[in-house]
C-alpha cells in the first residue's frame, strides 16, 4: 500500500513538471522568436531552462516533503528535513548526478529514482530546443 501511496505522489511530481517545463518551453520559444535569433534570445533561453528546471526540482521537493510527512521514508545525512537539504537532494537527483552525501530511505528511494528519470527526460527536451534554436 506504502509504495502504491508513494507512486501516486511521484505521478503528481511528474505531472506537475512535465506541464510547468511545457508552459515554460511553449512561452520561451514564442518569445525568441520576437528577439529575432542571436546572444540574446540565447541568454533568454538558457535563463528560461534554468529557471524551469529549478521548478521541477521544486515540484519534487514538495513530493519529498509530503512523503516524509506521511512516514513512506525519510532522508540519511545532511541536516533532515530541512527544506534546503530537500531541496539540493532534489537538484542532485534531477540532474542526474547523485552525489551520495544524503541519501533517501525507505520508498523515498523509488521517488528518488523516478525524479531522476523525469529529470533526463526534462533535460533531453530542453536540449531539442537549444539545438533547435542555434541551427536557425
């Protein structure tokens, strides 16, 4: 039952990420296009992706939170549950890299690894825009 609770609250992560870096995509590319190419709307992008990327991360935190709050796991390392220490696990785990200095317990590690799957997938999208902007 624990695991079917926690799955539901990384489906909403997930949605919650995937719609948000959508909106952001969809509003940054109709922006640039009135920038008329260059630094700038390069600039602009970047800053967009960044600032998408962190909300995702957001997203994921909040879901970290939750779970920690109904008892699915909790986080090893680092000063627990403080929302900084949440919010870095979810930086490290959305981009990938895994650092290792705070790890997650329980079912916590499921979220943990579907962050990291969505994140490769944020990051993949991104980077079809990026390259779909420097070949014009």
């Amino acid at each position: 039952m624990a695991l079917l609770i926690q799955l539901s609250v990384a489906l909403l992560a997930i949605i919650a990420s995937a719609i948000s870096h959508y909106r952001i995509l969809q509003y940054l590319t109709k922006f640039i296009v009135r920038l008329r190419n260059g630094a700038r709307g390069l600039i602009v992008l970047f800053c967009g992706i960044t600032a998408s990327q962190l909300l995702a991360a957001l997203w994921f935190t909040f879901a970290f939170k939750v779970s920690i709050a109904i008892d699915l796991g909790n986080l090893k390392g680092g000063s627990l549950n403080q929302f900084i220490e949440l919010f870095y696990f979810s930086l490290i785990n959305l981009t990938t890299l895994g650092l290792g200095q705070i790890e997650a317990t329980s079912h916590l590690r499921f979220l943990a690894g579907i962050e990291a799957m969505t994140g490769f997938l944020l990051v993949s999208c991104s980077a079809s825009v990026l390259i779909k902007y420097m070949k014009h």
